[in-house]
C-alpha cells in the first residue's frame, strides 16, 4: 500500500509533458507492441500447424508411392518361375560338359537380360542369381569391385523368412556400381514348389533413384531433409546422399509414427514431418528448420516492424509535439503572469489555437486588458476628480474673483453698508468651507445648490443691479437634502454664465432651477440642473463645436470652456455617459445649460 | 504504477509464450497416428500359444501319391510350426476314413482335411466333427460341399480334364480306341475330370472312339487285374488315359507285360518318380500331375490360415507356394505339369 501510494503520488506530480508522453507510450506503443509480437507469434504458430498438417499427408501419399513400387518390386522374382526353361536349367545339378553349362549360362543370360534388364522396369540396375554354386547375371553397369561375384555369394547366407523377398540395405552392401547409384538389393530364395527345394538365391539390384522422382514432388527448399529409413533406423534414402547407408539414432525419439512434431536441437528448431508405410514398414521423414519456414513469414514480421517503429516514432513525436503545444502555452502564461505580476499590463498571449489553450490564452489576454482598462478609467476618473477639485479650488481662490470680493466688501465698508458687509464675508467664508471642508466627491443637492447660490449672492453684491438670479427649487425637500450629486458641477456653469453674459449685456438674469424629472433615455427619474440666461447666446457653430467637444470628454485645460467639458466629464466618470450636459442656445436671446444626473442615495 | 503493471503483464506474456519451447526436445504439431498400433495384435498372439494341430486325411496312406503330399504338409508343419498329423486307411477305404476321423474327434483337434473317398459317405462324420468345434476342409477330393468350409482343388478340373484329353488325342494321332482307367466311382474329383475328358472328346475328335471306363478303387491289385483283362478284352485298344495315379501305373504295367509298349498309347496322372522309367522305355507317352508335395503344403498353410481366421483370396500370393485361385469355395493351386521324358528328370516326386 505504501509502495502504491508513494508511486501514484510520484506520478501525479510528474510534469504534464511527461504524463502527456508516458500515456501516450501506454496508449501506443505497449498496446501495439503486444499487437504486433501476439499476431506474428500467431502466425508463425498457424504456418507451423498447416505445414505441419499438410506435410504427413503429402509424406503419407509418397510413402504409398513407394509402397507401390516397392510392392512392384518385390514382385520381379516371381518372374523367373514364368519360365520352364530357366526353371530346368537352375534345376540340373551337375553337367557333363563344359558346353552344356556355357550354353545354360548363355541362355539364363540372355533370359534375365530379356525379362529384367530390358523389361518393364526401369528400375532394375542388374539381376543376379546365385544357384548351386553357379552365377547368372545381367547387369546395366559394372561393380567397381572385381571380386564382386565372391561378396554376392556371401549374401545368399544371409537367413531367410519363408519365402519373401527381402532387402539389403546400402549399409550391408560393400559394392559400388560405376555410376555410383544409390541402390539396394531385393534378395529372393530360388524355391522349386513343385519339389520343395531351394534352387537358389536371386539378387535384383535396384536403383533408389525412382525415390528421387517422388521426392521431387515436393516443393522444398535446398535446406529441407527428406530420408527414408527402414524400421531399425537405418536410412535407406537421404536427400543427403553421403548419409544413406547411416542410422538415424534419433528414430526411437520420434514422439509418433505419423505426423508432425517441432524438434529443438542444437542447430535450431526444426519441423519434422513423419510417415510410416504400412506395406513396408519404411518412414519417410521431412525435416525443415523451422527458420526456413518462417523466412516467407519474414517480409510480414519486418513490415510489421518498421511499421511498428514507424508508428512509435510518429506517436512519440505527435505525443511530444502536442504536449510541448499544450505546455508551451501554459509556459508562456505563467511568464506573463510573473510579467503582470510585476505590473506591466502591456502583454499579448498569442495562441492562435481555439482549443481551451486558446480560450485560455483569450481569457487571460481579456482579464488583462480588463484590467487595464479599469486601472486607466480609475486613474482618468481620479486624475479628473482631482483636476476638477483643483479647478474647483483655483476657482474659489481665483486671485480675481477673491481681489474683486474684497473690492466689493472694501467699497461696502467705505459706504458704511454694514450690514452687507457681514453679509458677504459670511457667504465668502461659507464657499471657502464649502471648498475644503468636505473631502467627499459627493455633497448634497442642497449643499451644492447653497454653494451657488452663495457665489450668485457675492456676485449680485458686486455687479448690484446688472446682475438679477432667481433659483427654482421643482422637488421635494427629503429629496433636496437626501440625495447626492458630484461636488462642484453648477459654480463653474453660473460662473460661465456670468462671464459670458456681462461681457456683452449691460443687464442679464441668471435662472438656477433644480427639478425632478422622467428620464427618456434610461426610462428612471433623474435630477436635472438648469442653467439659464437671457446673455447672447451662441452661435449654431459655436454650439456645434462645443457639444462636439463635449462629446470627445477632451481636456483642453486652458480653453475657455474648461468649466463645462471638466463636470461634463466628472459626472461621465462617476455616474456614467448616459449623464452630463446638455447645451441649448439661441444666439441673441440666451442660453440654457441642462446638467443631469441620477437619484443618488449615497455618497460613495 | 499503471506502467509498472503493463511491463509485468507484457513479460509474463512474452515468458509464457517462450517457456513452451525449451522443455521437450519434441512438441507434437500434427498427428495422424490412429489406434492402429500395437495393441490389437496381442490377443492374437496369445491365442497361438497353444499350437495348433491339424489332421491331414488322405484317401490312402499307402498310396505313393499321398505319401508324397505328406512330406510337403510335414514342411509346412515345420515352417508354421504346427502340429500336423497325416493319418488315414491305408487304402482308399471310405469305411477306414470314417474311423480315422472318428478317432480325430476324440483327440480334439483343430482341423480336419479330408481327402474324400466317398463324399456322402462322409457327411455324418464330418457334421459331427464340425459340431465338436473342429473345422473341416477338403482337400485333393472334395467332400460334400455342406460339411467343409472350403476344398483345396489342385487344379481346374475343366482344363485337367480337356488337357489329358488333348494329350491322348496327340499321342493316338486323333483317330483310334481308347479307354479310361479311373480310380473310384465315388471320388468326386475324379468323376470331374472324367466329365470333361469326355466333353471334350465329344466336342473335337469324332474318329476316337471310348470303349470303356473300368474303376480300379485306387487298390493296385485290383488295377492290375482290370487293367489285364481291359487289355485282353479289347484287342483293338490304341490307347489308355489314366485317371488316377493307380490307374496309370496298372494300365502301364499291363501294356508293358502285353509287349504292346508304343502301340496302345499310355498318358494320364501320374508322379514322375515312378513314371520316370516307363517314359524312358517308351511304355508310357505322357504324364500329367501337379506336385503333391506343394498340394500337402498348401493344404496346411490353409488350414493354419483359416485357424487364425484368414480365408483364402482369390490371387493371393502363398510363400513357397506362390498365387492361388479361388472360385467359389474351391481353391485352385495351379496349372497341371506334364512329365515327358525331356523333363521328368527335373522333377523329384
């Protein structure tokens, strides 16, 4: 248990790469390699079964082909006792006259060259009769040993079995024909039925040739053995012609007497085939090593092999390519994110892929750009905040309007009005609170609408009767102190007013109205600031350039219409593009300034 | 852990496949061996343990034709090692066989071989025989089909018949009287080759004229009186066929005592041992035989044959003896030989 534990948990922290390449060696190679190693043992084992089957039977017909022959063979004595005349010569006994015998010689001669030699069968090398110590012969071709006819007259001592003919095997025969034939003997005893004698011995010489026909029957190979060896194992016919004559001492090994069987020696496996004749009692035996039979099976195995390798190297190379295209991603991400880590957002993880690698990639590339784009609009929104405070505040200390304020209280106190004094130093001190002492980015509406009112009042103090405001409060007073907007959105409007109005008009009126209203645009109630004045207007153009400056959310710091663009874009920033501002004018008679923004119940 | 697994799988797989390879030194593909080794031959061989013994009985014992059939069963009692006994009366005396095969009866033997004098005479004692488990044949001459499982003929009756004919009708010159000297009446074989001596007598020689057929009973002395006193009584006789060996010898016998060797033309059935002087003399022209010898052989081979159970085949190659015919439930040994006086001195029976 702990050994499996301990392994599993080694694998599961083996790199993706590796556990990508090790399953798919699982995947292919091993399955394949059982594949290809089971099919060809497969094969070579039902090769060896069919040749091993077909083979006996093929053995089974030549060794009735021999049978036949052989059969025929043992037949050729009875020939003799066709003949009266041969029969009487080999019954005399004792001659006269050396004529008389020369003259029988001449004629056995002649007979067992007509009957045997020039007969029917081709087989026969010679035929020999030792009879009453005489000897007749008609041969094909001459023994190489001149004492020949004493080694032959040896045989006929050999025991008999009543009445059949019966071989010599090569390896009793010490005679050589010229030719050097493989031959044996079919030796038969003389036996006079009608007298009960033995008259003599008869030797048919027979050329083993005729095997050979049989024998090329068969579609062998040069290093295939056939032989044939008589019951005691000695081998009567070799395809191996300078082992006729030797004894096979394997014979009595032999599992069977008619089959097939795999024999493992020391020169390699080999494939015998066996048939034993019923008539003769001859086994035929086909030996091929089993090498040579699977050398036709050897173009399926290497095929199978280099296929095989074949396959393994592309698998291997698909398993390492597609887990390097799996991992190197996953690499390159884990680069990137250290990058972003670090605080660089300006990265771009390229995987063209649309796999979950790329939908990775894709993810990650987005949350990234996300989170760049958040971190630009906080930074924008705040860099505004801050500007608008700024301007806010230079707005508020602004040197001018401060120096005029304090014109405006000085004349006041020279003219002894007391009264307007306290009054405008109240306002003055009450904006400059305003200004500092909130930090919030959110005041009341309330707050902000005293906030202009307090700038209108300093103002109508300055310019006295040039200058008439009036302020219309359109909602309710929960809402009016309850709800927020954005700091600092109407002074810079009034003030634009003001500047713009009193630069042309001798006399304008400035109307500040807070209302409630149904927004179109987003279908909820919104809180709207108008700003309307009866100065001169502006232009169409002029209109068109402004709103479509309004509509970039450019800064143009030090633009004249710094004010406006600056809370149109706060309120973009902190409450969304659906609110801002919205100009209307006509030129010579006044211009109206719509600042909407939503019901804020919060200040954060 | 998975890995570890397949590789031990993949080597029990590539073991196992290998281990069948080394143990034996041979492994069986393909056997065509069937049962028929060895096995079933022992019974048999147990069974011949006990040897068996075989009664040879010839028409007579003293006839010099069977005594010469007794030496070939003798030889083929040696050769199969069995035991044969060639008992039997000692002249052609069916009454003597019945008693012999009596006392065969009682000594249990295997087989009997019947030589038969008088096939019906024969038939009670044989049907006994066969009821007592003992197998009868014939042999030489046959006995009543019913009682014997098969008869051993010597040869064709149709071609020894027509042959003796021929030979006669050569010697006579096809014209002339003849007359016949057969041995019993009974014997079947004989009335065989005397059916067809005279079919083809009636068939192709109209100038010969049969006088007579005078049964000798295969007894010599009562052949030499009826082979004198045919002689005696046919003046005008040119020629005489023995129909049996007694026959031929008596009527030899007698043509040579009447100083008529040459005139009254002598052939017919006989052993060339004792025709051997009468063809050199020129009392007798032609005798015809088989060998007794291989006849007696032959009738033991094939009693032994059948005591294993083999009957004899048509063709069938007999050692020492060589091809047999077989028609019917007769055996046939062989052609007929003719002793002339060129040849007889080959021949030794």
């Amino acid at each position: 248990m702990i050994f499996k534990r301990r392994t599993s948990f080694q694998f599961r922290h083996f790199r993706l790469s590796s556990k990508l390449i090790i399953t798919y060696l699982l995947l292919t190679v091993v399955p394949l390699s059982l594949l290809g190693y089971i099919s060809y043992a497969q094969y070579a084992r039902s090769v060896e079964a069919q040749i091993g089957e077909y083979m006996p039977k093929i053995l089974h017909q030549a060794n009735e082909d021999i049978d036949k022959q052989i059969d025929e063979l043992m037949r050729l004595p009875d020939l003799l006792f066709n003949s009266e005349q041969a029969l009487s010569i080999l019954r005399k006994e004792t001659y006269a006259k050396r004529s008389e015998f020369n003259k029988d010689q001449y004629d056995m001669n002649s007979y067992l060259s007509r009957t045997y030699i020039r007969g029917n069968n081709a087989n026969v090398i010679g035929v020999f009769i030792l009879s009453n110590q005489r000897m007749f012969y008609s041969s094909k071709q001459q023994f190489k040993q001149a004492d020949w006819q004493n080694t032959l007259s040896g045989y006929s001592e050999k025991p008999y079995s009543i009445g059949k003919a019966q071989f010599i095997l090569p390896s009793e025969v010490d005679l050589q024909f010229d030719a050097e034939v493989p031959y044996l003997f079919i030796q038969k005893q003389i036996y006079d039925v009608d007298n009960r004698k033995v008259l003599g011995d008869m030797l048919i010489a027979v050329d083993l040739s005729f095997i050979d026909k049989i024998f090329h029957n068969f579609e062998s190979s040069n290093r295939a053995n056939l032989w044939l060896m008589s019951d005691a194992g000695e081998i009567i016919y070799h395809s191996d012609r300078s082992l006729i004559g030797t004894m096979d001492t394997e014979k009595d090994n032999y599992p069977l007497r008619s089959g097939s069987f795999r024999a493992n020696h020391a020169g390699g496996a080999k494939l015998m085939s066996i048939n034993t004749a019923s008539i003769s009692g001859w086994t035929l035996v086909h030996s091929i090593p089993l090498s040579e039979l699977m050398q036709r099976t050897n173009l399926v195995r290497n095929v199978t092999i280099l296929l095989f390798i074949a396959i393994s190297v592309i698998t291997s190379l698909i398993a390492v390519w597609i887990s390097w295209s799996m991992t190197r991603p996953l690499k390159r991400l884990s680069g990137l994110m250290k990058t972003v880590e670090m605080g660089n957002f300006q990265v771009d993880l390229k995987v063209p892929h649309r796999d979950e690698i790329g939908m990775l990639a894709r993810s990650f590339n987005s949350m990234v750009s996300t989170i760049r784009d958040l971190i630009q609009k906080n930074y924008q929104v705040e860099l505004r905040q801050k500007e608008a405070e700024l301007y806010a505040l230079q707005s508020q200390i602004n040197p001018h309007f401060l120096y005029n304020t304090l014109e405006t209280i000085g004349m006041a106190v020279e003219e002894g009005e007391t009264e307007a004094v306290v009054d405008m130093v109240t306002l003055l001190g009450r904006m400059f609170r305003f200004s500092v002492s909130n930090q919030s980015k959110w005041v009341t509406i309330a707050q902000e609408v005293q906030h202009a009112e307090d700038y209108l009042t300093i103002q109508k103090f300055r310019f006295e009767d040039r200058l008439a405001f009036r302020i219309d409060k359109k909602m309710t007073d929960s809402h009016f102190l309850q709800l927020f907007t954005p700091k600092f959105i109407l002074q810079p409007v009034v003030e634009n007013a003001i500047k713009h109005g009193l630069d042309v008009r001798r006399k304008m009126e400035v109307c500040l109205s807070v209302s409630e209203e149904f927004d179109a645009r987003t279908g909820e109630p919104c809180i709207v600031f108008r700003v309307s004045d009866n100065g001169p207007g502006i232009s169409s153009e002029k209109l068109f350039q402004l709103e479509e400056a309004l509509k970039k959310d450019s800064f143009a710091p030090k633009s004249a219409n710094f004010g406006l663009s600056n809370v149109n874009a706060r309120i973009g920033m902190m409450l969304g593009n659906d609110y801002g501002i919205q100009l209307h004018s006509i030129e010579g008679i006044g211009t109206e300034v719509l600042i909407r923004i939503p019901l804020n119940e919060r200040s954060d | 852990m998975i890995r570890k697994l397949m590789l031990f799988m993949t080597m029990m797989i590539i073991v196992s496949a290998c281990s069948s390879g080394s143990g034996t030194p041979y492994r069986i593909v393909y056997s065509m061996d069937t049962q028929q080794t060895t096995s079933e031959a022992v019974p048999d061989s147990s069974l011949q343990d006990q040897r068996y013994s075989v009664a040879i009985i010839p028409k007579g014992t003293e006839i010099d034709y069977f005594t010469v059939a007794a030496e070939g069963a003798q030889e083929a009692a040696n050769d199969l090692d069995i035991d044969v006994m060639f008992e039997g009366p000692k002249t052609a005396d069916v009454s003597g066989q019945i008693e012999v095969i009596d006392s065969m009866i009682q000594r249990h033997v295997d087989l009997i071989a019947v030589s038969a004098n008088d096939p019906e005479a024969l038939i009670p004692v044989l049907e006994k025989a066969r009821q007592a488990g003992i197998k009868v044949i014939s042999w030489d001459a046959d006995a009543d089909p019913q009682v014997r499982d098969f008869y051993v003929n010597m040869v064709d009756p149709e071609t020894l018949g027509r042959h003796l004919m021929d030979t006669l009708a050569n010697a006579m010159g096809e014209k002339g009287n003849f007359a016949i000297l057969t041995g019993a009446i009974s014997a079947s074989n004989l009335s065989d080759w005397l059916k067809w001596i005279q079919v083809q007598h009636k068939a192709y020689y109209p100038e010969m004229n049969l006088v007579k057929v005078v049964a000798t009973d295969d007894n010599l002395t009562k052949a030499g009186e009826v082979a004198k006193q045919l002689l005696a009584e046919h003046p005008e006789l040119n020629g005489i066929i023995g129909n049996s060996s007694v026959g031929f010898l008596s009527a030899a016998n007698a043509v040579k005592d009447a100083g008529k060797a040459g005139a009254v033309k002598v052939v017919g059935l006989s052993n060339p041992n004792f025709t051997r002087s009468y063809l050199n003399e020129g009392t007798v022209q032609m005798a015809t035989l088989w060998s007794p010898k291989k006849l007696g052989y032959l009738t033991v081979v094939l009693a032994n044959n059948l005591l294993n159970g083999v009957r004899p085949a048509d063709g069938q190659d007999i050692p020492k003896v060589g091809k047999i015919r077989v028609v019917g439930d007769m055996v046939i040994m062989g052609e007929p030989l003719d002793f002339s006086k060129e040849n007889v001195n080959q021949y030794d029976f």
